[in-house]
C-alpha cells in the first residue's frame, strides 16, 4: 500500500481540521516559530544537530498513484485569486513601485535563499517590512510576554490535562515522550505554545539549535545592515492576544492531533516547502484537503481560524501598510498564506486601489 493510501485511508482518523490549522501557523503565526525557539531547542537538546529532513511530497506522490485527484488539487488552486505567485509588484500612479513577497517561516535554505527576481525588489527597496519587528529583539519580546502571562501560561489553577479525556491523555504523553518532552513539565503552558514547540520537523529544530534564522528574521537583518528602515505591522502582543481569543477545546484538541501527527508533520511541511518553491501558494489548502479529508468536516471552526488568524489580520495588515506603499519603495515581507485568496493581502491592496502585478522571474 502507497502512502497515499495509507493517509487516505486507515490513517486518516488521525488527521482532523484543528491539526492542520496549527500546522499551518508554521506560515501565518510568525512569533509561535520564532519566540519559542530557545524553548524548543532546551527541550529538545538531545536532537542531533545534523539531523536530516526525512519529509516527502506528498503532492508528487499523488501525481503518480491518484492522477485525476492530482489534477483537480492543482486546478482548484489554479482558481484561487493571487495564488500562483510569492512576489507581487505593488503600483499606483505618482510613487515608485513597492513588492509584496510571501515568506515561510523556516530555515529551510530551499527558503531562505531569496528567489533573484525577489532578491532584486529587495536590495532596491528603502523600507523592509515584516509581520513584528519586536522579535528581533529577545528582551523586548520577552518583557512583552511578563506584561501578559495569561496568554502564553495559565495563571489560575486550570492545567491542560483539565481539558484531556484519558485516551487523549495517553496519546498526548506518549507524544510528548518521544519528544524528549513529559506533560507535566508543559501543563501549565497554554496548549498552543506546545504545539507550536512540537509542530516542527527534528532538521528544522536543529537548524534553530545551530544559530540560522529563518527567512523573515535574516531579512530584517540585512535591512538594518544596509541602513534600510524597518517596519513591523503587528505587535507581539497582538499575534498571541489572536490566537488566545480562539476557545481552549480547539487548542487543546490541536495539541494532542498535532502530537499524534509524528513524522508525518515532515512530509506536511515538505510539501509545503515544495509548493512554496513553486510559488503555488493557492494549492497549499487544496492540497491539505485531499491529502486529508477529514480536514473539510470541521467547517465551524475552520472558519473561527480563518477568521480570526488570517483574515483580520490580513485587514490590519493591508490598513498599516498603505502609508508605506503611498511613500514608495517598500519590501513588504508576510507569511505566504497572507497573500493568496478573496481576502488575501494582494486582492486587499487591489481592493484599494493599487495595481497588483504578480513578479515570476
């Protein structure tokens, strides 16, 4: 049996709408992949440094054993609006151009290494602007998680295990354990934080451990070192106080589904790093949804997510940046899912007014 048939099948129960969302904040939530860095890697030391990524594209695979499945993933995603492309150029009449670039949160130098065209629009660019600009600074960061500890600790006396029947109490420290990690050292952590400490392939932690940045955070970097200003369009306050306001069942019910994931989270991520590649940034839900059916049967609390961690902020982040695209110049650096999409950032900013032309080469 192909493993294709072995997710679409027998497998699948232990896929759900909750774990694939938080998966997805590899690309939509920005501090959950960087903020925790230093608590995934003192967790997870005992990781070799040189792990190697053993994650496979699923979509290729599915190429190959499901062909007209295949083809319909692919011209579902050929239908979403602004999401066959990572850079857009950025136009109206009276200020220079600025470009719109979709980022993956990764360290991954399939990632990190800016296709040229993106390359060009960045060294051209006077502004460089990314989702915070908080997290380049550790003890801001951190001085803005004290001010509020309710959104990444429980104050009070709630625990995880209060929200855990005794099957997903099992399956969640069996989980945790083949981490390196025990539940009773995370049960006052806001179930989230541990997902998004556990949702990352063991090369991508080791690659954290040796000191890469991901692609965003290198970004920033060489805008200040070549004296470009550099904005951030949300807070980190603001990113958690987003995922805190969904309900604490869908937290925790993603946590134990995340957990339970194992390896499989590497072939998840590949075929995301694969599809980003291929600048293919409408195909990632399609895929997703094929690839795991029962992802289509929370519609619910699909929504509630897509609401509240893609399309609000999509908002905020479309309001916040047209000062910038009025004064011209600006790298606009987001998470690749922020652009795709009726509600995306690019058909936002054509909404607005502007001329969004996708950039291939």
């Amino acid at each position: 049996m192909t493993r294709i048939a072995q997710i679409s099948s027998a497998a699948v129960d232990r896929w759900s709408g909750v774990a694939l969302r938080l998966i997805a904040l590899i690309n939509t939530l920005f501090v959950a992949m960087v903020l925790l860095t230093a608590l995934a890697v003192s967790a997870r030391a005992e990781q070799p440094a040189s792990a190697a990524c053993t994650g496979e594209n699923l979509l290729a695979e599915l190429a190959e054993t499901e062909p007209e499945t295949h083809a319909r993933v692919l011209a579902e995603g050929a239908d979403v609006i602004h999401g066959d492309a990572i850079l857009y150029r950025i136009e109206r009449d009276g200020v220079a151009p600025s470009f719109l670039f979709g980022t993956m949160h990764m360290t991954d130098p399939r990632v990190t290494e800016l296709p040229p065209f993106a390359e060009a629009a960045f060294t051209a660019a006077n502004t460089v602007v990314i989702e915070t600009t908080e997290i380049l600074d550790p003890s801001k960061a951190q001085m803005a998680l004290m001010s509020r500890p309710e959104l990444t600790m429980f104050t009070g006396d709630e625990r995880i295990s209060d929200y855990l029947s005794d099957a997903d109490r099992a399956r969640l420290q069996e989980g945790l354990s083949e981490r390196g990690l025990q539940l009773a050292l995370v049960d006052r952590m806001k179930p989230w934080l541990v997902a998004a400490m556990v949702a990352l392939p063991e090369c991508e932690t080791a690659r954290k451990q040796a000191g890469l940045e991901i692609l965003d955070i290198a970004l920033a970097r060489r805008a200040e070192a070549s004296g470009k200003d550099l904005v951030g369009l949300e807070t980190v306050i603001e990113q958690l106080e987003a995922m805190a306001s969904l309900p604490m069942e869908f937290h925790v019910s993603g946590l134990v589904e995340t957990v339970a994931l194992g390896e499989r989270i590497d072939d998840v991520i590949e075929t995301m790093i694969a599809l980003y590649e291929d600048g293919r940034t409408g195909t990632v839900w399609p895929t997703l949804r094929v690839l795991t059916p029962e992802a289509t049967g929370d519609e619910g609390g699909y929504a509630a997510f897509e609401r509240t961690m893609i399309t609000s902020r999509n908002r905020t982040m479309a309001e916040r940046v047209t000062p910038l695209l009025e004064q011209g110049g600006a790298f606009v650096a987001v998470g690749a899912l922020h652009l795709p999409g009726e509600e995306g950032l690019a058909k936002l900013l054509e909404d607005a007014g502007y001329t969004v032309t996708p950039v291939y080469e």
